[in-house]
C-alpha cells in the first residue's frame, strides 16, 4: 500500500494552484472543471488536487493498495461500523475502491486498478508525498484503530505524534496529539537534502520564511522545513523518511527527548507555534456521501 494524493476543496483552487506550481515549486497535471491537479517528478498522475468549493476542507486522503488489502479494509470497517462507500474515482489516475471514515472523522480512499503516468524530470519538484499529517482529539485511539482495521502499523510515539505507516518507510501518515481533529499538514518528499535547502532558498526569494526549520525530526529521521501557504494549509518540504523493518520495535515518548530548548535533531531554528497552530485549524473534514447500509440491514 502506498500514500498518493490529497484531495482538498476551497474557495479559490486557481489561485491555490498558481502558488504551488509557481512558488512551491510543483508540476501541472490536469484541470478538469474546476479541479487543478498538481504533480511531481514521480509516477503518479497528481498529488494534490484544489477543488472549487463554498469552504475549506479536506475531501480526503488517497492511498493506493492490493485487491486484498481493499477487501481486508472493507470488510473490517464494515465490521467496525465505521462510515464507508464505495467509489469510482473521477480523477486522473482513476480506479475504484473505498471512502472509509475514521472515528474521528478523517476520510481516507483506497484505490486498486489506477494507472500511473510516466516520471517527468525538473529541477527541484517534489517526487511524491511521503506522509500526511491529522491532528487528533485522541492521537492514542486513533494509532490502535488504523492498525486494528486499516492494517497499519504504529512506529513510534512522541510527546507529540503517534506515527503510522502502511508499508516499509517509518510513517505515511501520523495522529498529532492536538485536542482537536483536523489537517496538520502535507510533507512533500524531495530528491535529496539539497533539494530541500534549494526549495527553502526558493521560498526565501518570494518573502516567506519558513515556520519550523531547517531541521531534523527524530522519528523517521527526514529533514524538514515548514511553511504556511497562503491558501490556508501547513505544508512541508521534506526529505525521505527512513526505512524500517516488519519487526521495527515503536518507541515510547520517553526515547524521544531533546536537550532544553531543542525539539529536533539539530536544534538551529524556531518554531511558530502560533502560526502553525491556527492554520492547522483550518481544514477539516467533510463527508459528502451517505454511508452504505450496514450487511446486516440489507435485504
């Protein structure tokens, strides 16, 4: 299984598109209606998607996997008696699979039989997103319930995050221990370090600055830099986060302690915490689909 897209509806997806292509430093994918679809160097067709909406929020998060891995999540959310549906994408890429809704109302899409378009060259785009990022009422519930029905495995635990992955790199996605359900933010996996410093220097050219880096994160070990776009979202120019095996032991927040004053590896830069705490806010989650009938019920 593997993390491919996040799909978010706002007011203004032209102008949202526009910064990403522009500043950020992404690729065009398609514009279908009014649905910008932005890609990187990679396989995949897009990795985000701006659909025009009355407001902003987070349609979901799109993963692609296995027809086993689809009827294994389908069967246990039903079982469970979480929200789900099943879908037909419409977007580039398409495929057919299920809308589940977690407990806290996260939507995530699993798609099998999509299809991938040929890997362009550029200097600096993102390859793919490495992980997405929710804030969480109950970060410890919502880690045992996407193992317990989605497959996923729990890497570690920080003061901070429960880290989640669906495969072999440490995390695809994480629950922040925030109060609260909502987007944290988008991490955008880039060729190498220089490739991150490079973005970084990019955004300095246009006035932004970042809000949390340069850095090292512990867990998953990936250098980061985090910025408030102008549209809303948090996002982040990442590195590749580490590779672990099937028998990876998580760690406990207690093997993730910095120095005073330090919450990364390196310990050179400052944090908004302000900032980054108010557009966390901002998109949460909607679900625009009646979930289908429990087996039970039907006839």
């Amino acid at each position: 299984m593997k993390l491919r897209s996040i799909e978010l509806a706002l007011p203004d997806p032209a102008a949202a598109a526009r910064f990403m292509l522009d500043i950020w430093g992404m690729a065009p994918g398609e514009v279908r209606g009014q649905t910008h679809y932005l890609r990187g160097s990679g396989p995949y067709p897009y990795l985000v998607a701006f659909e025009q909406a009355d407001a902003e929020f987070v349609r979901h998060t799109t993963f692609v996997c296995t027809a086993e891995e689809l009827a294994g999540i389908r069967a246990k959310a039903a079982q469970a008696g979480w929200p789900l549906t099943d879908t037909v994408s419409a977007d580039p890429g398409e495929g057919h699979g299920v809308i589940v809704e977690l407990p806290e109302g996260e939507l995530l899409r699993f798609l099998v039989d999509t299809t991938e378009v040929a890997p362009i060259t550029g200097r600096d785009l993102p390859v793919k997103l490495t992980h997405i990022v929710f804030n969480s009422a109950d970060a410890e519930a919502s880690g045992h319930a996407v193992e317990d029905v989605l497959g996923f495995r729990v890497s570690d635990r920080t003061k901070g995050m429960v880290f989640v992955r669906c495969n072999d790199s440490h995390h695809s996605t994480a629950f922040a221990r925030a109060g609260f359900s909502s987007l944290n933010h988008i991490a955008f996996e880039m060729e190498d370090l220089d490739a991150v410093m490079r973005g970084i220097g990019r955004m300095r050219d246009h006035g932004f600055a970042p809000a949390w880096g340069p850095g090292r994160h512990g867990p998953g070990a990936n250098v980061y830099a985090y910025y408030i776009a102008p549209f809303g979202p948090v996002i982040e120019y990442s590195t590749a986060v580490e590779k672990v095996p099937d028998d990876y032991q998580a760690g406990a927040p207690e093997d993730w302690t910095w120095p005073p004053n330090r919450i990364d590896q390196w310990g050179i830069s400052d944090k908004d915490f302000d900032g980054l705490r108010k557009a966390e806010e901002r998109f949460r989650f909607r679900r625009e689909w009646q979930p289908a009938a429990p087996a039970a019920n039907l006839a």
